[in-house]
C-alpha cells in the first residue's frame, strides 16, 4: 500500500494498475481512504504539483473503489478531469481481475452520468465487451458517440464520409435511432441544407435505412412524432431533413392525416410548409375531407407567414373551383384570412369569398358579413357592395393605449449575513463564467444577474472576510476545487479591462483572498486599469473602473479594517441613496476608517442626488458630517452637470455636419451618426486615475474596438445609473455597428437606461433609433422594451423619434424593413398611438424618395394599423402620403398607402415637399458633403 501511495505522489501513474492489483480487498480499502485524504490535500497545492499526479490519483482510486457506484462517482470527479491523454486505459488495466457482472453494473452507472465524450464513450464500450453486456443506451453516452463519430470524419487527411463511418461502426444500429428519443440534439449532430448532399447527417441516416442497418418505417414515425412534441428550431429542421429524404408513402402521408393538420396550424414555418404541401397531395388524391381542410385552414390562415397564407388560399380555390357545394363549409375558414395583417391577403380572400358566395346560404352570408365588419376602411366601398345592410358597422371604441407598468425601484437586498450563504453564491457565480480558456463574450454571455448579485456578494466579501475570514477561505477554496483559476492562478484575460466581466472581478477578489496572487503581480495587474491613449474607448474605460473596484476591495480585504463597501447599491438598477451613503460615511467616521478612493468615487456616480428640497437636505446632512469625503459628497449633490455633459445635436438639422455631431464616412460612403461629450474637469481632478476617462472630452470613433463587451453589460449601467444620457453617447459605436454591420447583442444595455433616474434626451432617442433598426431580432425586441418603458415613464418624444429613424435611414444606418419589424412588435402590445406618433414623423421623408425604399410597404402597413385602432386624431396629415396613393400599380407600398389614407378620412392633406434633408442622397452626393 505504502508503494502504491509512494508511486501516486510521485505521478507515476503507468506504474499505478499492477499496484493496485497486488493489494487484497481489504488493502484497496485502506489505500482508498488515504487516497481520498491524498485528494483533499492536493486541491491546495499549486496546479503544477496537482497535475504530476492526477491522473496516477484518478487511476488509483478507481482501482481501489470495492463498489461500482462509489467507482463511478470517483472516475467522473471534476477536479480529477483535467487530462490530455485518456487515462481510461490506464483504469481498465486495474480493474481487469473485477467480475463481469461488476464491470457491466460500473459501465451502466458511468454511462447515466453527466454528458460523456469520445474518450469516455470509448471507456464505456470497452467496458461492455468486457463484460460482455448489452451497451447501455442513455441520452450522455449518444452523445459521447456522436463526438467520436464526427473526431473519426477527420482523422485521415481527406474528410472521411460520414455514411462510411456509420456503416462501420458497430453500434450504430443502436445509438442512431435514440437521437430521435433526445430531448435535444448533441451539437456534434451537424446539419447543413444541401439537398444533393449525403455528407451530413440527415443524408447519412438515410442512406443507411436503405442498406438494412435502420429501420425506414421507423424513422418515419418518429421524425412525425418529434416535429409533433416541437421543441428548439434547429432539432425541428434536422428531423425534418431526416422526414423529406425518406420520402414518406401515400400510406404513410394518409395515416398521419391529423398530424399533417396539426402541423400545418403550429410548427415552425419550414414544417408546416411540408404538412401543406402533404395536404395538397392528399387533396389531389381525394384523401382529404372538407371538414378537414376547412379546419386546418381557419388555423393556418391566422399565421403571420404570408407564403403559407397564400398557398392554402390556393389551396381552397382549387377545391371551390372543383366543387363549389363545399362554400357553405370552406368560405368561412377563408374569412378567417380577414383578420390577417397583410392587407393583399385580405384583398385576396375577399375577392374569393365574392367569387363563392351566391353558393352560400343564408346563414353563412351573414357570418361572412360579421367576419368583414372587421375590414379596415380602404376595403369598406367593396364589402358594402358585396354585404349590402348585413354588414352592421362596429360601434367604435374609446381607444386605450396599453404601455407595461413603470418599473418601480427594487431595493437591493442586504449580502449573505453566513459564511456558508455567501460561499454558495459566490461559487455559483464564479462557477457558471469559469473557463480554462480566452473565450469572447459574444460565445459566452455573463451569467450573473444583473449587477446586483455581484455587487451583494463583493459586499459580503469584504464584511465576512473582516469577521470570519478562516471560515471563509476554507469554505471557498473547497467550493471552488477545481475551478481553473483557483487551480492555475488568474489568467492574463481576467484582469484586462478589454473583456472583464463581474465574475472576473469576483473571481479577482477571491483569488487575492485565497493567496493565489502575489504582490508583483496586483500591481502590475492593477496599472492595467487606467485607460490611456487615443483608441481607448468606453467599453474598456467602464471595465476599468470595475476593475480599480475589486483590486481596491482586495487590498481593503488584506488590511481587515474596512466594515462595508460605500459603493453598494441602494436600488436594482445601480443607484445609491443619498441619505444612505451619508449613514455610510458617518460609521466610517465613527471607526476612523479612510474610504478607498475607488470605492467613494464610484459612490458619488451612484448617489441619487434628487430635487429640491430633497437634494438641499441630503447636501446639508453630508456636509454636517464635517469629513472632506461629506464635503465632497455635498458638492456632488447641489452640481447640476452630468458626468460628461453631452453635445447635442438638433434633429431636423442633417444636411451638414452640426454642433456636437460627429459624421464619418465608411467605405460605402455613408456618414454615421454620433455624438461627442465634453470634458468634467472634477472627474479628472478629484477622482482616481482609473475614473478619468470618464472627465475627458470624448469624439465618438466608429470603429470596432473588439472588446468583447455588449453583453457583459449590467456594470456599465450601474458604474452611472443616474446618467443614461452619457451612457447612450459613449455606447452609440455599438449600437451603430448592430444597425450597420450586425454586431449581435450590443443593445442588452438599453432597456436599463430606460430604468434609470437621470433626465432622458437627444443621445436615448438616437440611441432608440439605432436599436430598432439593428439587424438582430433579440436586439430589436431588447429596443422595443426600452420604446415601451420611456413611453410609459412619459420620457418618450416620438417626434423626435421619428426624425431620428429618418436620419438613419437617410444615412443608410438604418433598413426600413427592420425599422417596421420593431415597430410593428410595439404596436401589437398595444401602444398604437405611441408608434403611431413616430411614424407619423418618419414617413414624409421616406415617402418623398424618388425610389421606394424596401419595407416602406411593411412601415405603412404597421401605420395604417395603428390609426385604424386609435385614430388619427391629433395627428398631422402626413405629407406625400395622398401622391403615394395615388400612383399606377398595386404594390404593397401604394396599397398601404391608400389604406392608411382612408383612415383621415375627409381631413385635407397639405401637400408639401419634404425638407431638403429628408430626401434621399445619393452616394455622390454623401462623399461630397
């Protein structure tokens, strides 16, 4: 035993299997106990030491376990994981005297376990041929397989098809078709829609249910079932691959009749595509009963993809043409297609339901005019023609505007008052950013929710550490083994301000607690986060200031004398109550306990200074304290500046560059809109040197800075939680770049300034503007959010709105189609008046281009329905839109047009052109100015 203890220390782990098997059962369970001690022990040392001898720890204690279970649990710990080369060879030699039985028991509980990889996949196989035992087929153990599977396609120097691999592999008659029982997909299970293609998994599968390893019938049935249960986007296009290929027979398309049906009214858009056209072939072979199709139809003309719509009004013109008995049963599905958004689709159904209807009884021409009543007014001339007196028009409804309810404050909740509490949520936090690796934040987005949870726990950090710090280093060095940093130290990527998140400033406080890093390197580390230098930008300025934080709390964690941070925020969106900082500043007085300058700094950014009678009051209570820090916190509050007052530019005015705008011309020759601060020089003199960048003029620069920061976005916002102006100016980059060029998730950062305190103005407008063209659908929805609560704050002028999107889209910023998109989303909440307004200021200028731009279509239709449920009372007639109407064609532009005209009514619409600025430049004429 003592030998085999002896060759572990030393790392020897080749020289480990013949040691284990040299001991008797009770000298495995002997050496297992000092084994386990041995693990405990390592998880202190130094990665170095650590890695010598992991792997000879793993596979002696994997040889020692007498109980499958207990071997299992061991061969799967974490912190006994981190390898190159497999060692599982390694354990299979020092369990090579165990029963058969013993063996199968042990790959059965391995292969349950947490998702496996090729090694361990290999590890189980093995296992099972040893024992000669069925392979345990579970959900971890496909995915194992699928890794391996796609490792083989490169092995050689050529790809290696992946039908060949499959048809190969032993097992694949028995993990293939569990893919199709997964709640979700491995990764691994790549797809790509090339329909000649074999080469992928789909075509792979397929092909092999023709040479007799799969069963064809069924992998048809359970492709139905899995589109039926739903589930992820991707996963319902790969089984429908797997469904198109296999083609299924007129026997198999006729007995999974209802679940083409229910397909058809809710899968995704590509599913019930198929279903349709399986419909459609049923139809043909008169499979298809009326009462079938009329249900199906009422279901799938209420979807919003107007493709479908339009093909299953096809759909039930061709069966009306054929038997025109069935109009008493299919016109009103058709009228289901009334209510459609799109106002062609409308047009087509009515004209379908005119051809059909003196076929209709009585009964149903009243239901038809019931279902037309809800036609908009561009449509009322034809269906009062058609219905005559049976079309009783609605009573018109007081409109209401429907915005969410204004976000309240939500106070933060006090740090863990135990060591075990706080040990739980700093692990949990520090745990789900981990990474052994650089990865940018666009791959792994910040776990942690919002600010508040990292501020608490930063908070409990430094109040535990002063009264508890032994039990808090113990708790937290056994909660975070084997997490990388604790084990390899901090890595260059955690303490750069280019892509810091608040785990990393949580993970940078408990490493200094837990000795992990030495003095040279704080210091180093913690010049870092002075931002210098004419390429700085906000992103690494704002990740500076966290950082300067944490480094601060580090050394006040070290000196023990610091009771709490200053800094901890009042409220959930950052701030910080004046009188409550004033009761801070007055213990620290108490203790005679100098506040860190970081930590007091970032203080003041937070303070809520008030109005008033409320600001006088909290001024006068911090200057009674009769500390510089009172002073300096009474001179903060009475100051009326913002942190970087924000040049602002007036938004009617775009023909040249104004006051305060910064316009630049990309490759494409388009000028990009931002905005420039000035400097403050208070931030610049009374602050620490990591705050600076804050007090300095900025001129916007649009150019990718690629630190890797729209989604690490919560401390942004709280480092000025009372100053969304500034903030807007200094993030307008991103936002530019999500509308222009697709950066993805830059506009995380909007709805919380929609949240904050401070004054709202010209920079959140343009801002707003920015985010509801972006080109991502999450960030538009993110910009819709912050449309709604600015409206329901009362800090929305959608005038200026309006004028802005006009701007963009004149710069070519911003797409239309985009714009419509979002603006579409916000109406349908129910704030049609608000969208309304904006649009009403956005249209002249779009609608004076000499060429229509793309999606004005769409932008018309999202302002005719609006004015159709509130009214246009109020609201200026728009200039241009009585020519757009009145052109030659029927284009979806022209009939929008018409249809938001209608809803004026006989108000006269002055006619004027649209201001110099509003029409479109030409690339000449944008390069020139």
């Amino acid at each position: 035993m003592n030998e085999l203890l002896t060759a572990v220390r030393a790392g020897r782990h080749h020289d480990v299997p013949p040691l284990v098997l040299a001991l008797d059962r009770p000298g495995r369970r002997t050496a297992l106990a000092e084994l386990k001690e041995l693990r405990k022990e390592v998880r202190g040392w130094d990665w170095q030491r650590r890695d010598r001898i992991r792997k000879a720890l793993l596979v002696a204690g994997a040889g020692c376990h007498t109980g499958a279970a207990g071997c299992a649990a061991w061969i799967g710990g974490r912190d006994l994981r981190d390898w190159t080369r497999s060692p599982y060879p390694l354990i299979l030699a020092s369990l090579k005297d165990r029963d058969p039985a013993w063996l199968g028991d042990l790959a059965h509980r391995f292969a349950g376990r947490s998702a496996l990889s090729e090694a361990e996949y290999t590890f189980v196989g093995e296992l099972t041929r040893i024992a000669r035992v069925p392979l345990p087929v579970t959900d971890n153990l496909v995915t194992g397989w699928t890794e391996l599977v796609g490792a083989a396609r490169w092995r050689r120097r050529t790809r290696r098809p992946l039908t060949e691999i499959l048809r190969d592999d032993p097992h694949t008659a028995v993990l293939a078709p569990r893919l199709f029982e997964m709640a979700e997909l491995p990764p691994q299970v790549d797809f790509y829609d090339a329909p000649d293609s074999q080469d992928h998994w789909p075509g792979a599968l397929c092909a092999l249910t023709g040479d007799g390893v799969l069963d064809r019938s069924h992998l048809v049935e359970r492709c139905v079932a899995r589109l039926m249960r739903g589930g992820r986007s991707v996963d319902q296009r790969f089984f429908l691959a797997v469904l198109q290929r296999l083609e299924a027979t007129e026997d198999e398309e006729k007995r999974h009749l209802r679940d083409w049906t229910a397909m058809a009214a809710d899968g995704i858009a590509p599913v019930a595509a198929h279903a349709q056209q399986v419909l459609v072939r049923l139809d043909a072979r008169g499979a298809l009963a009326t009462r079938e199709l009329a249900d199906v139809s009422g279901a799938l003309l209420f979807r919003p993809e107007k493709k479908l719509v339009r093909a299953q009004l096809t759909l039930l013109g061709k069966v009306l043409r054929r038997d025109s008995s069935t109009a008493g049963e299919l016109l009103p599905a058709v009228a289901e297609a009334f209510g459609h958004e799109g106002i062609d689709i409308q047009e087509r159904a009515l004209k379908l339901v005119a051809r059909y209807l003196p076929a209709a009884g009585p009964e149903v021409r009243e239901l038809l005019a019931s279902a037309a009543a809800q036609l908009g007014p561009v449509h009322r001339e034809t269906v009062t023609a058609l219905f005559g007196g049976l079309v009783e028009e609605a009573p018109q409804e007081a409109y209401e505007e429907l915005l969410p309810p204004t976000p309240v404050l939500r106070r933060l909740e006090p740090a863990p008052g135990t060591v075990a509490e706080l040990v739980e949520e700093v692990a949990a936090r520090v745990k789900a950013h981990a990474s052994e690796h650089w990865i940018p934040a666009s791959a792994v987005l910040d776990t942690s929710a919002g600010i508040t949870g990292f501020e608490r726990a930063l908070d409990g950090l430094v109040r535990l550490a002063r009264s508890d710090r032994e039990e808090l280093t113990g708790g937290l060095r056994e909660a975070l083994a084997g997490v990388h940093f604790v084990e390899h130290g901090l890595s260059p990527y955690m303490v750069d301000p280019r892509g810091v998140s608040t785990s990393h400033g949580l993970s940078v406080v408990v490493a200094s607690l837990l000795g992990l890093v030495s003095e040279r390197d704080r210091v180093a580390w913690r010049a870092k986060t002075v931002v210098t230098g004419s390429d700085a930008c906000a992103h690494a300025a704002l990740n500076g200031v966290l950082l300067d934080r944490v480094w601060e709390a580090s050394e006040a964690i070290a000196a023990g004398r610091v009771p709490f941070l200053l800094a901890t925020p009042t409220w959930h969106t950052g701030a910080v109550e004046a009188a409550e900082l004033v009761e801070r500043l007055r213990t620290y007085r108490d203790l005679d306990v100098r506040p860190g300058p970081a930590d007091f700094a970032q203080a003041l950014l937070r303070v809520r200074r008030g109005s008033g009678p409320e600001r006088a009051k909290a001024a006068a209570a911090a200057e009674a304290l009769g500390t510089g820090e009172g002073d300096r916190l009474a001179a903060w509050i009475r100051a009326e500046d913002s942190v970087a007052p924000i040049l602002r530019h007036p938004a009617t005015t775009v023909s040249r560059p104004s006051a305060g705008t910064w316009w630049q011309r990309t490759t494409t020759g388009a000028r990009q809109v931002l905005l420039a601060t000035r400097e403050r020089l208070v931030i610049q003199r009374d602050f620490p040197a990591a705050f600076h960048w804050l007090g300095r003029a900025q001129l916007p620069r649009a150019q990718e800075c690629y630190h890797w920061g729209p989604e690490r976005s919560s401390h942004w916002t709280a480092t000025l939680p009372g100053d969304p102006e500034t903030l807007a100016a200094w993030l307008m980059p991103d936002l530019l770049f999500a509308a222009d060029q697709g950066q993805r998730g830059a506009v995380g950062f909007l709805p919380a300034l929609a949240e904050s305190a401070g004054e709202t103005g010209g920079a959140m407008h343009l801002a707003l503007a920015y985010g509801l063209g972006a080109r991502h659908p999450e960030d538009r929805t993110a910009a819709v959010d912050t449309l709604l609560v600015l409206a329901a704050r009362g800090r929305l002028d959608g005038a200026v709105l309006g004028r802005e999107l006009a701007i963009l889209v004149d710069r070519d910023l911003v797409k239309v189609n985009r714009t419509a998109d979002a603006l579409g989303t916000a109406a349908a909440t129910g704030a049609c008046r608000t969208v309304l307004t904006v649009l009403a200021a956005m249209l002249p200028g779009l609608l004076a281009y000499e060429k229509t731009p793309r999606g004005l279509g769409d932008l018309l239709s999202v302002a005719a329905g609006c004015a159709e449920r509130c009214g246009t009372g109020g609201i200026e007639p728009i200039a241009g839109l009585a020519a757009t109407a009145g052109r030659k064609g029927s284009s979806q532009t022209v009939r929008q047009a018409a249809r938001l005209l209608a809803t004026f009514g006989e108000r006269e619409i002055e006619e004027r052109p649209a201001p110099e600025s509003d029409r479109k430049a030409t690339i000449g004429d944008q390069i020139n100015t």
